[in-house]
C-alpha cells in the first residue's frame, strides 16, 4: 500500500511539474512575441470614459468665442477655475463654451417637450437665462464645496506638519512629505501643498509660495496661516509653536461653528413647524369638532 500510494504521489509530481514547465515557457513565449511584436491593447472602461470626457471638451471649447467677454472677466473667470481646483489651460474655453451651449439645450428640450408652446417668448428667455447663469452657480457651488473640505482637512495637515517638523525636517521638507502621505485622506490640500512645494523648488521664494496658496484657495484660514508663517520667519520664532496654535485655533473655530449651527436650529425649526405641522394638527384636533358642529346645523 505504501509503495503504490508513494507511486502515485511521484506521478503526479512528474504530471504537475511538466504542466508548470509548459504553462511557464508558453508564458515567456507569450512576452517575448508581446515585445518583437507589440499589438494594441484593448481599451478599458476608464480610458475609454477619459477619452470622451477629452473629446466632449475639445468639442466645447470652440463655443467659447460665441460669448462676449472682457480681459477682466477673463481674468475673474481663471482664478476662480483655479479656486475649484481646474487648472488646465482649456479650462477657460470649456466653462464659456458651456456658457453658451446649455442654453441651446435648455431650448431644445423646452421645444421637444412642449412647454415652449404655452408661452414662447417667457420659457425660451428664462431657458436661456438659466443656461447662461447655471455654470456660474455650479463653479460657485464647487469653489464652496471644495473650500470647506480645505478648510476641514487644515488641522489635521497642520499637525503633521509639526510632526516633521519636531522631528528634525525643514518647513520646506515637511510641506513636501506631508502633500505626499496625506494624499488620500485630504487630496485637495495636499495637491495645493504640492504646488507651493514645485513652485520653491522652481526658485520662488516660500512667503511667495505660500501667499500664491493663499490666493488660489481663497480661504481665511490659509491666508492668516500665511501670515503666521511670513511673520514667524522674519522675527525668527519657533514655527512649529506658531503651527500648534493655528492648529488649536482652527478647532476651536470649527467647534464654535458646529455650537453656531446646533442653536440655529430652534430658529430653522420654526417655519416647518408652522407652515406644515401646525396646520395637521390642527385639522386632526379641530376637524372632528367642526364637522358634528356642520351636522348639527344641517339637521336643524
């Protein structure tokens, strides 16, 4: 029985071992014929959704000379794309573009669906008025929705900062390690960390820098930390002190605002409870009184 069962088991090792040979070999046969002979790959899903997103903007940007504009607005128009974090040199030509092409959307849907037939003249001007006017309400809604999660994620890049700076690294070397290990937790702050680190490896000096941070991020925060920072080196103060107060001022301030928003609540309560809660109450409390005092009055 031992003899046939230690058969078996070389048997089947030879049997193992030849497949592993061939599957390997066919492997390495597979990757040198990949490299003499490249073939394209199949596009995936992502590539593929990129590269319409790519071509939808490239269709777009040619709109952009239908809209009248200044230098002015132009300029307004780049430092807020920069303030939602869009930092593309197409960018620009994409939102005016947009700017006229939801508009004609508007009317045509106005048009196929109908409503455009009850009163022509006011639907088609409020859809163009709503096109016109609806990248500029979302361009605002993302440069407020991606200021508070700058604004939320400061105090915990400020803490490592202090970290590494503890720890023996430079202001300068620890705004570059910290836009890199706080990438996925707080991706908007570390990418504008990683501007201010390629804009002083490029020679600009670090006030500068971080005043450019200031005024892309638009946020009050960012910019009384620049000050804390532009003053600390110039008077030569400890600047990991200077961060730990900011950072203990930023909480302080972000538990004030959570305490703000708790005690508005009793005030914002206050229009559902009148408008829709009352009214049920009072037709569920009074309505039953009201309709035996109708038929009392019906039967006399």
């Amino acid at each position: 029985m031992g003899i046939i069962l230690l058969t078996f088991l070389v048997v089947f090792g030879l049997i193992a071992s030849g497949g592993l040979l061939l599957f390997h070999r066919e492997e390495m046969l597979q990757r040198i014929s990949d490299v003499i002979n490249p073939r394209p790959k199949p596009k995936s899903l992502l590539s593929a959704i990129q590269q319409t997103g790519l071509s939808i903007g490239g269709v777009v940007e040619h709109f952009e000379n239908v809209v009248p504009k200044s230098q002015a607005e132009v300029s307004v128009v780049q430092q807020r794309l920069l303030s939602a974090g869009f930092r593309d040199e197409s960018a620009t030509r994409v939102f005016y573009g947009m700017k006229f092409l939801v508009p004609v959307v508007l009317c045509i849907l106005a048009a196929v669906s109908g409503v455009g037939a009850y009163n022509p003249f006011f639907i088609y001007v409020l859809a163009g008025a709503l096109g016109f006017l609806a990248p500029d309400f979302w361009l605002s809604r993302r440069i407020k929705t991606r200021q508070g999660l700058i604004r939320r994620g400061l105090p915990d890049v400020l803490d490592l900062l202090i970290i590494c700076i503890e720890a023996g690294l430079s202001l300068d070397q620890a705004t570059a390690r910290t836009s890199v290990e706080l990438k996925l937790a707080q991706p908007e702050l570390c990418d504008e960390l990683a501007i201010v680190v390629l804009e002083q490896r490029a020679g600009r000096a670090r006030g500068e820098a971080w005043k450019h941070l200031a005024d892309r991020t638009d946020v009050d925060a960012i910019r009384n930390l620049t000050t804390m920072l532009v003053q600390a080196e110039q008077f030569g103060t400890s600047i990991a002190k200077t961060l730990r107060v900011h950072g203990d001022t930023l909480r302080t301030q972000r538990v004030q605002a959570v305490e703000e928003a708790a005690a508005k609540t009793t005030i914002k309560l206050l229009f559902p409870l009148v408008f829709f809660i009352f009214p049920t109450l009072f037709v569920v409390a009074l309505g039953p009184a009201v309709i035996s005092i109708m038929n009392n009055f019906v039967n006399k």
